[in-house]
C-alpha cells in the first residue's frame, strides 16, 4: 500500500498495514482515522498556505461523498488573500439531508438543500468560489471580503464575475453584502493594494484609476499605473518590499519612476510602513499630491 499519502484507517487495514502499525509511531494522527507519515509532519508546514493544504489532504480520506471543503478554507485554498494574523481553519460542509464528519478540529456546516457546486482543487473537493466567498462574510470583515473578491475577479485568474458575486449575495437575508460588492474592482493585484484604495476612498479622496497604461509623445509604452488620477497626473504606486532583496528588479522599478515622472506625471511611492494605523500616512501623501495638482476636496 502507497502510504506516502494520507489515508484512512479503515484504507490502512485493506492495504494489509496492521492495527499495531497503525497505532504506533510510525504513523501520525492528525484527524480522527487518518493516517499519514509522520515525518511528514515536521516536512511539509513551511507557510500558512501550505499549513493549510496539508491540514486538508489529510483530512480529505474522511470525506465521505458529497462533503466538500468550504467558506475560508475553500477560499484560502483557491489562493485568495486571508485577514491578517489568520491561522489554518478547516471547513468542512454538506447538503442537507446528509451530515458533516464529527471530528475534532473540524468545523462542521449543514447547508440548504441545494445542487452542489464543488470543484476539485489541489485533488481535493472544494466549494464553489462564489458561494465560498459568501460562506465567508459571516466571520472575516468588510475589507477582507473585498480583497478576496478583488482576487477571484481579477482578469489574470477570472475564478469569477462580479455579476455573480452579487447574484449569490443577494440571497444572503439582510442587505451586508451589498456595500462590498460596491467596492469589489477587477485589476486590483493585490491585497495591500485593495486596502489603499479603500483607505483612499473612506478618507473622502477621488477613487484612482486601476492599471491605467501611459504612453509618451511617440507611443511608445511607458508603464501601467497601479492607481491613476489622469485628471490631476497624478500617480500611485504600492511597493510592498520592505528591503530591495531585488536590485536587478529594484533597478528597472527605479528607471520606470522615472520615465513616469519625465512624462509630467507626479508619482507617489506607497511603501510597506506608509499601511500603518488604517493607512492614514498613505493616505496623506496621495491627498498631499493630489492637492499640489489642483484637486480642491
């Protein structure tokens, strides 16, 4: 028998492993009847993600059918961005009239009778994306939710639509969902990059251009903006690096600021610290440029 997967108890007794064998130290015990190496404990956890992954593979032997992976955990297995400080949670849900797996460490949800719209990702079952993001909103907060979001309809992954994002809020009771659905954008790359428009915007500034392309007097490309007021010329850019580990890239960055500038444009460097308390250094300096251009607000 292959054990360099997880499997079952019940697996490892058919595949001829003994009740001694798989009771001793051989083996580790992460859910209730599974079992999985256990050097591969201490191997595989490098990231929160992959903390993650592992959690549900090793869980996945348990499933029974029609139980799937679902809300946070689904999301977070699609790749989407999760709250800050967020540790490795497992979801696990099925439709009525059946019942999720009683185990320790499992979060278990009994969902409406409803055609299942499961997908398989990383060999594994998974809820929908759209109905994973509204599973969601009952526990992460507002700005959280639009970062995943942002990421689900973003044109490089197009997971979703925006359309559908809201058709699914919409049957949600109450009406929370409707103010994010507002602030979900496609062309947003990044959490970090979310959250500063939405600082920007709360702060009563005019809300930036997403990935405006500039080209100089002859055409030629000069750079696609993270955020833009074309009005103004005013342009913002979030570089996440706290150190430039890069200096090749850094180098090109340096040259592409600098183009920027030289087509009249004045750019403004978001940095890592400029995040801090809700964003609000970042949010002046945007303000600060925006002003210097003319801008009354």
């Amino acid at each position: 028998m292959d054990t360099s997967q997880p499997f079952s108890y019940r697996q490892g007794l058919e595949g001829g492993i003994g009740r001694g064998a798989l009771f001793g130290p051989r083996f580790a015990r992460p859910f209730h009847g599974v079992r999985t190496l256990a050097h591969d404990q201490a191997d595989a956890v490098v990231s929160v993600p992959d903390a993650l992954l592992l959690l549900c593979t090793q869980l996945a032997p348990r499933l029974r059918a029609g139980q799937f992976f679902s809300s946070e955990t689904a999301l977070a297995l699609y790749g989407a961005p999760t709250p800050r400080g967020w540790q490795p949670c497992v979801h696990v849900a099925v439709h009525r009239p059946s019942y999720p797996p009683r185990t320790p460490g499992v979060v278990r949800h009994r969902l409406q009778t409803r055609m299942p719209l499961t997908r398989e990702v990383h060999g594994i079952p998974v809820e929908d994306p759209v109905r994973a993001w509204v599973q969601a909103s009952r526990i992460w907060r507002a700005d959280d939710l639009v970062a995943a979001a942002d990421f689900l309809v973003s044109p490089h992954r197009r997971l979703v639509s925006v359309d559908e994002l809201q058709r699914e809020a919409s049957r949600m009771r109450g009406n929370r969902l409707d103010a994010v659905c507002g602030d979900i954008r496609e062309g947003s790359e990044s959490p970090q990059e979310t959250r500063l428009r939405l600082a920007i915007v709360r702060a009563g500034l005019p809300e930036p251009i997403l990935n405006l392309e500039i080209f100089d007097g002859t055409g030629r490309f000069v750079a696609r903006l993270d955020g833009a007021y074309p009005q103004y010329r005013v342009a913002v850019e979030y570089d996440g690096r706290q150190h430039a580990e890069d200096s090749v890239q850094f180098a090109r960055d340096a040259d592409r600021w600098d183009d920027v500038r030289s087509e009249g444009w004045d750019l403004v460097r978001i940095l890592h610290h400029h995040m801090r308390d809700g964003a609000a250094p970042a949010v002046e300096k945007v303000r600060t440029a925006l002003r210097r251009a003319g801008w009354r607000g």
